[in-house]
C-alpha cells in the first residue's frame, strides 16, 4: 500500500525494524503500562533521534521527525506521545546551541545512554498561562538551587532518566521571578512519582504525576534564557518543535483508521479518497511548518503559523476519526476493541495546551498587529 509510504520509509530509515517489530505486537498490549515499546525504541537508539549528529545522535530534521511520529503514531499511539515528550524535550535542549555550547554535554550524555527525557514543561490550567511554571527552583546560600513542585501529567513518569522542568526562580530585590529549565536526574532524592491517569487511553505512555520536594540541583543543572521576554527564543523554539510533533503523532492515529477504511474497501470509492485526501492534505500542511523550520525561520510568525495549523490538523483529525469509524461500521465498533480505542485516542489532541479558547484572543491580537502573547 502506497498510503504512508514516505513516512513509514523515514521510519525505517532512523529506525530500521520499529514499524515491522510494533505491527507485530497486538494493539491492547503495546498500549499498556510496562510495554516493551520503549525498550525497543532504546534498542534502536531512538532516543537520539533529534540530537545533532556532531554530538553523537541521528540528527533527524523537523521534516524527517513529523513523518516519523505520524508513523509511529498509526502503530501505537501511546509511545508517538511518550516520544513526543522526549523528543519536543531534546529540541529544547538544542534550542539552547543557537545560543553557546550550554547543553552539549547533556545532548552527549542523552545520545550515549540512551536516556529517556521526560517533558516537566507547564501545562494549561485554568485561570494559569501555559508559560507560568509549576515548580519553583529557589537558589541556595552555598550555591545551586532547592526545586519544589509537581507536575501532572508527566509522560514517561516511570521509564525517564532525565526530567527537564520549565521552574519559577525568584527575583533579586523584590523583581519578578525568571523562567528557567531544570535538568534534574530521575533518581534524585525528593523526587517521587504518584498515579494520575485515570483514562483507558494512552496509558502506555506513563502520565503520572511526577512531585519535587527539596530536591537539589547544581548550578550547572539550571538553564537562562538569553533574553526575558513573554516568551523568549528558546521557549518558542521548544513550543514550535511541540505543536509539530503531537499533531504528527494524532494524525498518525486518525491515518490507521483511514488506513484501514482503504485496506477494507469500506464505503464509495469517493469516501474513501475523501478521507485520504484530508489526511495528506493535513500532512502536508505540517510538513510546510516544518520545512520552514529547516531554513531556520524562527520567532513568533512561524510560531502563529504553526497554531494555525495545529488547529486545522485538530479539525481534520476530528473529521477523519469520525467518518472512518461510521464507514468501518458499528459491527466493527462493537467488535474490534482496535478501531473503538483508535476513535478515543484520536480525540485527545483537543487536549494539549494550548486550547483554542485560551489562545484565540492571543491570535486575534496577532492578527490586529499586536505582539504574539501567548497564553
């Protein structure tokens, strides 16, 4: 089947034997806690997929990434999510090297070890902006800073050797705190996790709640942005990176109902190359985002564009999942637990920040001509 062939092609490419090795392995057992899905993906050195080549890692660019993650994501969702968070963590990390050699030696470390990364970025809660942090690192008299915190859901809660957290340090004199990135080790003292996630869905990616209670880290664990701003170079590079990689990762779920809608000759032919239409249509309005990113436009126009196309890829999704499904049948809604647990797991972009309610006033300053402040 020619359908997903070039993203399954670059799959096999950075990592030859996942698509074959996931296919493999029943749907209901690769989505469930403890699967073997990021043992392989170690294996097979996918955890330095987006580190640069110069320090070890396969150096994939935004391009070659999406159409991994949409591959990835038809297979199994729940770890296209968990190397979302990885992944959208290790681009923050090299979002630093525009700057100076900050993070070089962590990049090293990750592509060497094979570490896992878990995303502490904040989440969207209500009445919060996404940039406002929850943890709070405060500096120490003899040096390095005391981390307090929670974070939930955190993804790759129990498998991370690494988590890197968006932290709140405190002014000097009275001044407003400054955001920061903590690179704490998964093992230090104070840190605990506690189950969150409730959901059938997704469960195979580990969002729990992970919790920081005095932990300490160096100096050297603590990373500046170079510029404070509302959200300065390296936030909106890491957002950027973010919005391109969960949308790969849910379209890849609503591509395997569409996938299987084609290979069932469900439906008028008309229905079935609608559907696919969409899907490559989304696809590639991504792939333009990302294309972007490869001849290095940054800042907040492709920053804005890249929430215009999330949301269309959201809308898409939401379309597709819903007229895949109503073409396979009910008999196969009730019977393959497969194309029900699909259905639900396409759903939950609608739930990564932002929202399109808290972001909407934001856009339309933009759009006005008003500095993009995201919320």
């Amino acid at each position: 089947m020619n359908f997903m062939k070039r993203d399954r092609a670059t799959l096999e490419t950075f990592l030859p034997s996942l698509d074959a090795r996931l296919t493999a392995i029943p749907l209901a057992e690769i989505e469930q806690p403890g699967n073997p899905g990021l043992a392989i993906l170690r294996e097979l050195e996918g955890t330095a997929l987006l580190v640069p080549a110069e320090h070890g890692g396969k150096g994939a660019t935004a391009l070659e990434a999406i159409r991994i993650h949409r591959a990835v994501g038809s297979r199994s969702p729940s770890l296209a999510i968990a190397m979302t968070m990885h992944n959208f963590s290790v681009a923050t990390l090299v979002e630093y090297l525009f700057y100076g050699n900050y993070t070089v030696e962590l990049l090293q470390q990750i592509a060497g070890g094979q570490l896992l990364v878990a995303s502490g970025f904040a989440e969207g809660r209500a009445g919060t902006s996404i940039l406002d942090p929850t943890m709070k690192a405060t500096p120490q008299p003899g040096g390095g800073y005391r981390i307090n915190g929670s974070k939930k859901p955190c993804s790759l809660s129990n498998s991370m050797h690494i988590l890197t957290a968006s932290v709140a340090v405190p002014g000097t004199n009275g001044g407003p705190s400054r955001r920061a990135v903590a690179v704490v080790p998964a093992d230090a003292e104070g840190l605990t996790r506690k189950p969150f996630w409730n959901s059938f869905v997704l469960r195979g990616a580990e969002s729990e709640e992970v919790s920081l209670t005095d932990v300490l880290i160096g100096d050297e664990q603590l990373f500046f942005p170079e510029v404070e701003e509302s959200l300065d170079a390296v936030e909106a590079g890491g957002f950027l990176w973010f919005e391109l990689l969960v949308s790969a990762s849910y379209l890849g779920v609503a591509s395997a109902l569409t996938e299987r809608v084609l290979a069932g000759g469900r439906g008028e032919i008309g229905e079935r190359v609608a559907l696919a239409i969409e899907v490559e249509a989304a696809m590639s309005a991504l792939e333009g985002v990302a294309r972007a990113m490869l001849t290095g436009e940054r800042g907040e126009d492709i920053l804005v564009q890249s929430l215009f196309v999330r949301f269309a890829v959201q809308q898409a999704i939401e379309r597709v999942s819903a007229r895949a499904v109503e073409l396979l049948g009910g008999m196969a809604f009730i019977k393959s637990p497969d194309v029900s647990y699909l259905f639900a797991a396409s759903r939950a972009l609608a739930f990564h920040p932002p929202s399109r309610t808290s972001v909407g006033p934001a856009i339309e300053g933009y759009l006005m001509g008003k500095p993009m402040q995201v919320a």
